[in-house]
C-alpha cells in the first residue's frame, strides 16, 4: 500500500501542471467567470482543443483505439489538477460513454464513435432520466421502434445536462415494450441536430444549465445502436459507476478548502479574523481532515481501477463522502464569513466574488445528481455486504 | 502511489485470520478479563512470535523480519478484529520505540529478544490523554559512573504487570533534557498498581523510588523531542488500526444478524433504515482505514507526520464510535446483553479511541500543524 506519488506519477503532475500554467490564461479565466461553459466557439472551444492536441481526452484509453493508452492514477490525478484549477477537462464523453463503447460496443460501433471522441469532435449529452424515471430509472419509457433501416425515436429525456453545447445524446430508450423494467432497454447515439430534437432550458438554483429534451419521430441508422440490442441496462450501470468516479475526485474540494483557510486569515468587511475563532479553527481543522479521505479515497479508486476491476461500492462511498463534504464546506464558509459569504455571486464586493455563495446553491446537485445518495447507500449495503433488495 | 493492500499483505492478513480465529477465541479473551487470570496467554503468544508477528518491522540483524510499518497495521487491523490482548501491541510498540529511539549497541542488546517474542515490553513516553504531551513525568538524577536514579510515576502504562522491560522518558535534573531509559521491570523500587479500568483494560500506576539505571539502559538523549513525538505518532496511527479491525468485525457481525434476524415476516436487513445504518457504517470505516494506512505510510517514510497522525485518530475514533453504538441499534435488546459478546468491541472501541487521545484531541494536533503550515 502506498499513498506518495512515484516519479513517473510525479512527473506526470508535472506535466499536467505545466500544461495548466500555459493555457489557463486570464481570458479563458475570465470568460469562465463570466458565461462559464456557455460562450460558444470563445477561450473554453479553444482550451478543449489544446487538450485533445495533447492526446489528453483518450489518455486512460487503450492504444489501438486511439488513446495514449495510461492507467487510471493519471486520469484521477489529471481531474483532479483540472478541477483544483477550475477548468473542464475531460467530460463524461471520454471518461463514462467511450469505455463502455470499447467494453460493449460493435466493431463498427468503436469504429465510428471512438476516434472523434478522442479528438473531442463528438461531445455526448447523457440521456438516461426521464419525467417518470429518475431514481427509478428502470421504468423509463421513451421508445425506439425498428422501421426498415432505422430506429424511430419517441420520448422524453429530462436533467440532460449539457444538451445545448453536445453534438450527441447518449440515450437509453426501450427496445422492447414487453420485457419488464431492466431487460428491453438499449442505448443508441443519436445527433443532437437531427430533425424531431426539440431541447429546453432549465435553469437551476445554481445558475447552472440542464434541458428537458423532446424527441418527436427522431431516425437514426440501425447501426447507431451500441452493443446487443436489449442488453443496454448493463452497459449504463457500468457507464453510471465510471461517472461517479470521474464526478468524484476531490480536487475542486482542495481548492475551496484551500481558499477558505486564505480567507480565514483576512479581516472580514467589520474587521473581525475568522481564523481567531476557536470554534471555526475546530471546525475548519474537521474540514481539513475530510478533504484529505477525499482524495484518498479518489487514490483508492483509481488504484483499484487500474488493477482491472470496476469499484461499484468504493465510488458509491466516495459520492457519498465528497458531495456531503461538498455541502459542509459550503456551510462553513457562509458561517465563517457571516454577511460578506452572503454577498452575491459576481459582485465584486464579495470574497472571491463570491464563489463560496454560489457554492451554497451548487452543493445540493451532486447529493442527488448522478444516482440519490439513499441508492448508493442502498448499493454499499446490497452488492457491498449482501444485505436483501427491498424490491427496489 | 497504489493506494491497496499489496496481494502479500492480503494473505498475512488471511493468515493472521485463521491464527487468530484458532488462537484467539472470545473465550480467552473474556477469561482474561477477570479477576486473578493468568496474563501470560502463552499459546497465543508462541504462536504469533512464530508468525513473526513481534519483529516484522524491525531489521534482520536485530532479529526482525525487514518488512515496514505497512505490514504491522496489517496486522494491528487483524489484531483489533480478534480484540487480541493488548499485551501483544505493548511489546510490539515497545520494540518499535527501541528501533526508533535507540543506538545501534542498545538495538542489539535488546531487540532481537523483543522481536523473537522471547521478552515483552511495554513503554510510557506520553500521556494517556493526550499523546502529543510528551514531557517527561519522571525525573533522573545523575548518579555514579553515568548511571542514573529515576523517580516519579507514570500513569495508564499498559500490561505492565507481563512486561519484563519498560521505556520510559525522564527529564534530567540537572539540564532539563529528556532521557530515554530501558528499565528491567523488575528493578527494585519499582512498583506496579492496576487501575480497575472498563473492559478489564490492564493499564497501572507504576512508580519509580529511586529506580537504579546503569548507562547501558540509557536509550536516547539530547533533541529527542521529534523522534518521541514520532514514536507517538505510530502509537496513535497503530492504535486507530486497531479501531479499523474493531470497527470491521462489529459491522461484520452486525450484517450477519441483520440477515438472520427476522421481524414483519421479512429478515430486518432487506428496510432501508437498516441498510443506511450499515451504509453509514462502511463509509466511516472506508474513511478510517484510507486515513490510517496514509499514516503509517507516512511514517514508515521517516516523518513525524502528526497531520497525517491526527486525521488518522480523528477518523478512526468517529468510526469507532459510530459503528459500536449503531450495532447496537441494529442488535437491539440481543446486542445488550453479554452474552452476545458485542460489549467487548465497544469496550475495546471507546478504550482505543481515548487513550492517546480522541478526535477532539487529534484535532488539536491537526489545528497545531495547519499553523505549522500557514508559517512556511
């Protein structure tokens, strides 16, 4: 067991480092703050295609499909670099939708998808929630019937993140209307563009941008269908735990605890020093003593990733760990700073303008975003200790 | 940076298992607890001197097997799991103090006795409450021929009655520094009391009236300071290993009874209530486990690593707690009772996370390093 970074793992942080310092220019900076991903063809376009320069979108990927063929370690440690910086790097297209692709897909699946998305030409929107199927997702009902050469679509997919900047939807629809639940399910890529595609915004607490996306007799080829039809249900679970890793480093936690010590020791707008509180040095300490787990668990992960098995139950505790921590960290700085935490978001009169009060609104998202903390626990206690499904 | 047990520390662990299962049973250990028992648990004790369970840290030409501190808290966790006597920690934590503290010529005087488990040990360099107070509570006076007389008492020593030698820290009366000593426990003018502590804890008042010390029992001098703050730093880290294994057996044996137990025609293990407990349980326990190898990964580098050693205690002792007293919510009216044994790990949980100190105190020391930190 072993927690130090070795010197090629080093020299890899290094790298990344190095890479951050060159290209997160004040620009890219300061359109982030301003429109964060939504500035269409501006600093964001043009840092994502520094990144696929670099290979780096397909850098965990085997060689034959196009990647540079390195383990889990440096993807966790290159996210984790990413979010301490607070910039996207690879989205859940490279590091949730390509693997199950390689693991399930056709010959001409791999073919076709895998070499755009590693040049960051085909970004995925994942369609699996519906109106009637969140947390129950198995009950989904959006349909895509057989006609002649092509699937015809109908349904409606809800919280699809990032349709409005996606070239693609990675949906999960029913194939087959008679099976129960898991089985009858298939997933199949369909162009965001294509006729019958209708997105609408939803705009959340955080300011943060997710769709309601409608499909209308949508057709797509037979061949866009990944893997076995029907057989679908095993390729999102599988696709949903890679999601939870990647969703789940630590390093945008670091960050926020890191800032939140620097703020500590600054005279507030009334001239009182959080950090002489004894109460908030205690509670603060508490913080930096789970943020630390936090990135240690991430190391977990990625360490028994690398070692060829997939860590349903370890990247369920540490969703669990980091979006509860996430909300705490929130919590604590608002108490810390007292009114000047409530200054708002993008006000310059705000503590970093005003990161840690949007931080309040974003934190709820990743306690239910990307499977409920009450399923995953469910999951620790089902396939970690064998304990009965309740007839979920 | 592999950040899982190695496939050799999983088998040591398996076959710690099956020792400890064969050597270990609850029996012996709630035997010992009374009144008048005989400490001495020989079977046990050859057996894990076999094992090399006494040496696996320290080097061959000591007696030891060369291997690192990653392989005693792979033991330490099975050890917390078979709730082994602490008799077995003391002389592991005593020998590890002398390879730590010691020159070569005391290393080789007294390990390699240590390490073949044909001596026991057990040391009092910190306080009980509060393992970052490191100041000596004995004093050495100087006496003829650089050999000294030690005076005072110390407090809480473990398993003192079974010891034949303690390491203990005095402060020099005449320049103030700390002194490591190796005493023979059975010294004349040294006295051992025990404490009635919960759980049967053996912990004494030993006190030193003018306890005679030739110069070879003289272990360390001068800036000992960080190497005894690193010699409680293992104590503590080891120590919440042990909490790993209490922590691991008590959810262990709480699923099973879930499972078994059934109420509404349903087993009690398929309501969710009772899953989010156990849920909550492993996530705690995952904490404290990552938190405590980092540690003693840490450490075995050569750090003092009181960051690491304070987010090590301040997870293990919150697991420790939370997972006891939930068992015994999921157990109900059969956990409460002492036949069902589930006591004893509680017992042992609320012992290991307080001395040295819990997660207030570690969090102290977490606060004394982000200081540490922000002066840099």
């Amino acid at each position: 067991m072993d927690f130090e970074l070795d010197v090629e793992q080093r020299a890899w942080l290094a790298e990344v480092r190095e890479f951050l310092r060159d290209n997160v220019t004040p620009q890219l900076r300061t359109e982030l703050a301003q429109h964060d991903l939504e500035f269409p063809g501006g600093e964001v376009a043009r840092f994502r295609r520094k990144i696929g320069e670099k290979g780096w979108f397909g850098l965990n990927w085997p060689r034959e499909y196009g990647g540079l063929g390195l383990g889990a370690v440096h993807q966790h440690l290159l996210m984790n670099e990413f979010e301490y910086w607070g910039v996207p790097g690879p989205d859940l297209t490279v590091t949730s939708v390509a693997p199950m692709i390689m693991r399930h897909g056709t010959e001409q699946n791999k073919s076709e998808w895998l070499p755009p998305i590693a040049k960051g030409e085909i970004i995925c929107a994942v369609g699996y929630s519906e109106p009637e199927a969140g947390t129950d997702l198995a009950n989904l009902r959006t349909r895509a019937v057989r006609v002649g050469p092509e699937w015809v679509i109908n349904g409606s997919k809800i919280w699809n993140s990032g349709a409005q900047r996606a070239t693609h939807e990675w949906l999960c629809v029913r194939t087959d209307p008679d099976s129960a639940r898991h089985r009858g399910i298939s997933v199949i890529i369909v162009p965001v563009d294509s006729p019958g595609v209708q997105i609408r915004p939803l705009y959340a607490w955080s300011g943060y941008r997710t769709n309601e996306v409608h499909f209308h007799d949508v057709r797509v080829p037979l061949t866009n269908l990944i893997g076995e039809v029907n057989r679908g249900w095993t390729y999102i679970t599988g696709a949903l735990d890679l999601e939870r890793g990647a969703l789940t480093n630590a390093g945008d936690l670091r960050r926020a605890l890191d800032d939140l010590h620097e703020l500590a020791r600054r005279p507030l707008r009334d001239g009182t020093v959080p950090a002489h509180s004894t109460a908030l040095r205690r509670r603060l300490a508490h913080a930096e003593a789970d943020v630390e787990v936090a990135t240690l668990m991430g190391y977990e992960a990625a360490s028994i990733l690398d070692s060829g098995v997939i860590p349903t139950v370890e990247v369920s505790v540490e969703k669990i760990f980091t979006s509860e921590l996430r909300q705490r960290i929130a919590d604590l700085a608002l108490d810390l700073l007292g009114p000047d935490g409530l200054l708002a978001h993008r006000s310059h009169d705000a503590p970093l303008a005003g990161k840690f009060e949007r931080l309040y609104r974003a934190a709820p998202l990743m306690r239910f975003g990307g499977g409920t903390n009450e399923v995953l626990r469910d999951i620790i206690a089902q396939r970690g200790h064998g304990m009965p499904s309740y007839g979920r | 940076m592999k950040a899982i047990l190695t496939s050799e520390q999983r088998e040591f662990a398996l076959s710690l298992r099956a020792l400890f299962s064969a050597e270990c049973p609850v029996s012996l250990v709630r035997a010992l607890a009374e009144p008048g028992a005989d400490r001495s648990i020989s079977t046990l004790w050859k057996a894990l001197a076999e094992a090399g369970v006494f040496g696996l840290a320290i080097g061959e030409e000591y007696g030891g097997s060369g291997g690192s501190l990653d392989d005693v808290a792979v033991f330490y966790a099975e050890a917390g799991r078979a709730l082994c006597p602490t008799t077995v920690h003391s002389t592991v934590l005593t020998a590890l103090a002398i390879d730590q503290l010691g020159p070569p010529a005391a290393k080789a005087a007294w390990l390699p006795a240590l390490a073949g488990g044909s001596a026991r040990g057990t040391t009092a360099l910190y306080t009980a409450r509060d393992a970052a107070v490191i100041a000596p509570v004995l004093q050495a006076n100087p006496a003829a021929a650089g050999s000294w007389r030690l005076t005072g008492t110390a407090d809480y020593v473990a398993d003192a009655d079974v010891a034949d030698l303690i390491v203990v820290s005095a402060k020099d009366t005449t320049s103030g520094q700390t002194l490591v000593f190796i005493i023979d426990a059975h010294a004349p003018g040294l006295s051992t009391e025990q404490l009635a502590m919960a759980g049967g804890h053996p912990a004494f008042t030993v006190g030193f009236a003018d306890v005679a010390v030739t110069a070879d029992g003289l272990l360390g001098d001068g800036d000992s300071e960080p190497s005894l703050r690193r010699v409680a730093n293992t104590a503590v880290v080891l120590g919440s290993l042990d909490l790993v294994g209490v922590g691991q057996a008590v959810l262990d044996h709480t699923v099973d009874y879930t499972k078994l137990r059934h109420q509404f025609g349903r087993p009690i293990a398929s309501f969710q209530a009772a899953q989010h407990l156990i849920a909550n349980m492993h996530i705690a326990l995952a904490a404290a486990r990552l938190a405590a190898h980092s540690a003693v990964c840490r450490i075995a580098r050569g750090h003092i690593a009181t960051r690491e050693t304070a987010i090590a205690r301040m997870h293990a002792a919150t697991a420790a707690r939370l997972i006891t007293l939930d068992a015994h919510q999921l157990h109900g009216g059969i956990g409460y009772v002492t036949e069902t044994d589930l006591h004893l790990w509680t017992e042992r949980a609320r012992l290991g996370s307080t001395l040295g100190g819990g997660a207030d105190v570690a969090a102290s020391w977490l606060e004394e390093s982000m200081d540490e930190r922000e002066r840099r």
